[in-house]
C-alpha cells in the first residue's frame, strides 16, 4: 500500500476498518471507487453521510 499518495492510503486504510473488509478489498474498492464517473462516488459519499 506504500506506492499509493497519503489520500489514497487514507482512503484505503478507512475503508479496510468496515467488518469483513480486508487491506485488499479495500484497495480494490477504492481503486473502483475512483475510477468511477464523480457523480458516481459522490452519491456514494452523500449515501454513507
């Protein structure tokens, strides 16, 4: 996870906290969740607020 920028890492290391979600589910739900189109991950952002 070292080759990531600080904000992916951030990104992945939250992620990784939720039950069941492991360092590389979280790096690829991360990975998935920025390349995805922003409106995309901004409802998923509002939905989780």
């Amino acid at each position: 996870m070292n080759y990531y920028p600080a904000s992916i890492q951030n990104v992945i290391k939250n992620i990784s906290r939720l039950p069941g979600i492991g360092e590389k589910t979280a790096e690829r739900l991360a990975m998935h969740i920025l390349k995805a189109p922003r409106i995309e991950a901004e409802h998923l952002a509002r939905s989780i607020v």
